[in-house]
C-alpha cells in the first residue's frame, strides 16, 4: 500500500490513545495494538453485539464525502444498539481500501470519531486490507441489563405503535442525487434531505429512556423502511398491524411532492435510521410521559398505528387513510415492499 503501509495506516487514522480510551469508557481494558481487545460488561448485564456491512457502489456513492460516510458507517451500528434499547461500549472496524488516499483516511477517520466521542464508543480493533473497492465493515459492542433488551417479539394486540424522527427524506435525497439536474425546489429539498441520508443521528440515548420506561414491548429500527421493517416485529410476535397513513411524521423536505410520492418515501423509503417500536395498551400515561422524552432528546415521537391480531386482518399491515382501508389495488404506492437487497 502506497508509502503508508497497513501498520502505518492504523497507526495515523485508527489508533489514538490509551489514556483517551481509558477516559472515554472505563469498560475498555485493551484496545487497538495486541491480538485482540478486552472489555468488560457491568455485573447483571448482557454483551449485546451487531454488524453491518456498507459496500462501495451498493450503500454508498464513490465520491461521498469520506467524513460522512465515517459518520454513516458507525451511525447505523449505533442504531442497531439502539434498536436493543443497548447502551453502546465499543467498536471494531474492519476496512478494504483500493489505495491509501491519505485526505480520504483523514477525513473518513474524523467523521468515525466525532460520533464515537459523542457516544463515548471507542474503536478497538480491526482489520485493514487492500481490495478492489471500499469495504467498511464495523461491529459493534454494547451491553444490557440481563433480560431487559427490547426484542422484536413482544409486542402485543391493543398496543400502540409509534416511531421517532420525520420519515421520508434519505429516500428522497437517494433519488434527488440520481438526477442529472434539479430545479430549485428539488435543490432546496435535497438541501434539507441530504443531511438525513449522509449523517443519521442514531437514536441511542432515546432508545434507552425507552427500555427504561419498562413501557415498550418491541422495537427495531427501521434502517429498510416502515413498511420493510415493521413486518419483522409482527411476524416475531405473531401480530399484525394497523398504520393511518395520514399521522405519519413526513420530512418537511417531501412538502413539494405529491401525497402518493411523499407517503412512498416514508413508508417504503430505507436507509431510514429511525426507530418503530411498540408500547403496552396498560400505559399509565402519568409514568410515560412521551412529551418529555421528546423534549429531553429533541426527537418527534409519533403514534403511528396499533397492533392488532393477526386473525382480523388478511394483509400484515392494513394501511389506513382517511380512515378507509386502502385496497392492495392502490398500492401503486408500493407501500408493502420496503428495501430489499435481493430484489
Ligand atoms: P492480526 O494480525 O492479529 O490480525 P493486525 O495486524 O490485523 O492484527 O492488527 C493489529 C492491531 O490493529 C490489532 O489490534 C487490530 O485490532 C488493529 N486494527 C487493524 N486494523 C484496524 C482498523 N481498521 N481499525 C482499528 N483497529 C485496527
Ligand atoms: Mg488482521
């Protein structure tokens, strides 16, 4: 690799220092620098561990800026976490580059770190080869009290159904970036959308407060889209699901677009790092205050639906607007597909 080999890479983007990594997460005993990392996991708690993969040309463009997309591929780990109601310990990142591009590693590694800080998630080992493309794959460490994680088979009927943050606009700024040209309402729209698809905020510290309220029965994030995602909580817990088009929080950057359009992207949209989750019909509402959640960790929270028996209903989602049923005829809105990487 270029005048920097893979050594000399770790060391100048990847590696910091012990005593940073000490300060950031007590957790941490030995990060980056022997064969593998140690840490701990609080007495009662569970390890909770997930990954994910972004591939050059797949999940993002050759020429995003490299400080976003360090952003985005700890971002959707984070969310993952989060998804679990998990606080986050540390992350490995294991990356196949092309060449050493030094600018590139600069601004990718500051992107990875500013979130890491944020959520006090060191990096603590990995792997670095050569590859034909971008590779970044990260995995990420947290941990849970012992049977508290938030699953995506608890919810039940009579539950309602609720996700965080405005839908709609990393779908849309995918499709904006396609374009060969935009006006300047579509240049102002991506404006607004873009920020959403290249630097999601995982919603970590407010899935937390969640699991903590002991009100949430299932939650996932919907990194595939409402309409993609939210099948996987009622298949696991044996449901199906209610959802009024009309309540759905749309990003103010769908405003120009057609109803149809814009409830597609939120529905069917991916790339979404938003949480779905379900919360228990015996809410006393004087303990589960949703305002101030949404207050203290500056997310909308939006009632979206309800859970109903699987039984009732011949479809798993029955999509709602108006008030009236929408028929499967009317799904030129491709409400039911999601994103799918087999399609
Ligand atoms: P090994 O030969 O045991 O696989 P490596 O030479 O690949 O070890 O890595 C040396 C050290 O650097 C290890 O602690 C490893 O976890 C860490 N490391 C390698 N690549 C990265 C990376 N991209 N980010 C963070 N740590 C890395
Ligand atoms: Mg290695």
């Amino acid at each position: 690799m270029n005048h920097l080999d893979e050594f000399g890479v770790i060391g100048a983007y990847f590696k910091r220092a012990n005593s940073l990594l000490a300060q950031q997460n007590s957790m941490i005993d030995l990060g980056i620098g022997d064969d593998a990392a140690l840490f701990q996991v609080a007495k009662d708690h569970q390890c909770v561990v997930s990954s994910d993969m972004l591939i050059e040309n797949r999940h993002f463009f050759a020429d995003v800026a490299p400080r976003t997309l360090g952003h985005k591929a700890l971002a959707v780990n984070l969310s993952d976490l989060a998804a679990m109601g998990a606080q986050p310990l540390g992350f490995t990142l294991s990356i196949g580059l092309p060449k050493v591009d030094e600018a590139w590693l600069a601004e990718f590694s500051a992107g990875l770190f500013a979130l890491a800080d944020e959520f006090n998630c060191p990096l603590i080992g990995g792997d670095t080869t050569r590859s034909p493309i971008v590779v970044i794959n990260i995995t990420i460490f947290g941990q849970v009290p012992t049977g508290q994680a938030i699953l995506r088979s608890g919810a039940q009927v009579g539950d309602a159904i609720y996700v965080t943050g405005q839908l709609g606009a990393p779908a849309y700024a995918v499709d904006l970036l396609k374009k060969p040209s935009l006006n300047d309402e579509e240049q102002t729209a991506l404006a607004s959308a873009r920020p959403r698809l290249e630097q999601p905020q995982p919603r970590v510290l407010l899935a937390q407060a969640l699991r903590e309220s002991g009100f949430v029965t299932s939650m996932l994030d919907i990194s595939d889209g409402l309409a993609g995602d939210l099948p996987h909580i009622l298949k696991a817990s044996g449901v199906a699901a209610q959802i009024d088009l009309d309540a759905l929080p749309l990003h103010t950057a769908l405003n120009a677009l057609p109803e149809a359009e814009a409830l597609r992207y939120a529905t069917s949209g991916g790339d979404e790092y938003e949480l779905c989750f379900t919360t228990s019909n015996a809410i006393d509402s004087s303990q589960f205050d949703l305002n101030k959640l949404q207050d203290l960790y500056q997310t909308p929270i939006t009632r979206v639906g309800c859970v109903l028996p699987k039984e009732q209903v011949r479809e798993l989602i029955l999509w709602l607007m108006q008030g009236k049923t929408l028929k499967a005829s009317q799904y030129s809105l491709n409400l039911i597909s999601g994103y799918n990487h087999f399609d």
